[in-house]
C-alpha cells in the first residue's frame, strides 16, 4: 500500500510594503478612468486588483472592492439607467414629432366648430331676412327627407 504524500504548503504571501499598498489601492480607484476609453473595463481592472492582492493586503483588498461597487452603481448602473431614460426620450420624441405631423389636421378640427358657428350665423342671417338657405353638401339631402315626393299618378 502506497503512503499518501502530504500535500506541499503553500509559500507564505510576501508582506507589502505601505508604498506598494498604496500604489495598488490608488491604481484600483483610477481603474475608473478606464471607463472613459473602453466604456465597461474599470470595474474588471478593480477586480482583478482585488483578486489578485486580496490574500496579500486587507488594505488593497477592501479598497478594491470599494472601487468595484463605486463603479458598478455610479458607472454601468448609471450607464443603463441613461440608456432607459434614452429610450424613454427617443420614444418621446417620436411620439412629439407625430405629433407634430397631426397637428394640422387637429388644428383643422379644432377649428371647424367655430367654421361651424359662423356658417350657422350666416344661415341665420339669411333666413331672417326671408331668403332659402341651403348648407353645402347636406342641404339637398335634408331637403330629400322633408319633402314628400311626388306619387306616380299625382
């Protein structure tokens, strides 16, 4: 029966020096100004910072971690939420510029009761001063319903 080898433990982490520490902890919040070139890099440079020192210093660790959520809320979350309230303009829009396209015919319609008004007025004054007056297009169909017409053989 062959002996199980004990596994071989692992070196211990080389201690940082405070400079080295602070160097990390500053790259990981700078990490942020990769998103002005590539868009979404920043949080993954922060992470890998994390990953990669996490075991070695609490201090880069947490200050890493720190970095990736900051960019993680303020600059995908705000990222996304821009890219809604784009949507939600641009449908906007859309619907102002349609708007827009209808406002002749809505302002035509608007204004067609106060036509309406005026043309009345002037039926009015027409059959006060004792004059026939027959409203376009449905004078003539008025008049077909109220007058008898003439029975074949009359």
């Amino acid at each position: 029966m062959a002996a199980e080898a004990e596994p071989l433990p692992l070196p211990a982490p080389e201690s940082m020096s405070s400079n080295d520490e602070h160097t990390w902890a500053m790259l990981a919040h700078l990490s942020i100004f990769a998103n002005l070139v590539t868009g979404f890099l920043g949080p993954l440079i922060a992470l890998v910072i994390y990953l990669v020192y996490r075991d070695r210093s609490r201090y880069i660790a947490y200050q890493s971690m720190q970095a990736l959520v900051f960019q993680l809320i303020f600059w995908v979350g705000a990222a996304i939420i821009a890219a809604i309230l784009w949507l939600i303009s641009s449908l906007l829009l859309v619907l102002v510029c349609l708007g827009c396209l209808v406002m002749p015919p809505a302002l035509f319609f608007t204004l067609l009761p106060l036509a309406a008004l005026v043309y009345g007025a002037i039926a009015a004054i027409q059959c006060s001063q004792g004059e026939d007056f027959k409203y376009w297009l449905i004078g003539d169909w008025v008049r077909s319903i109220y007058e008898p017409t003439a029975e074949p053989g009359d």
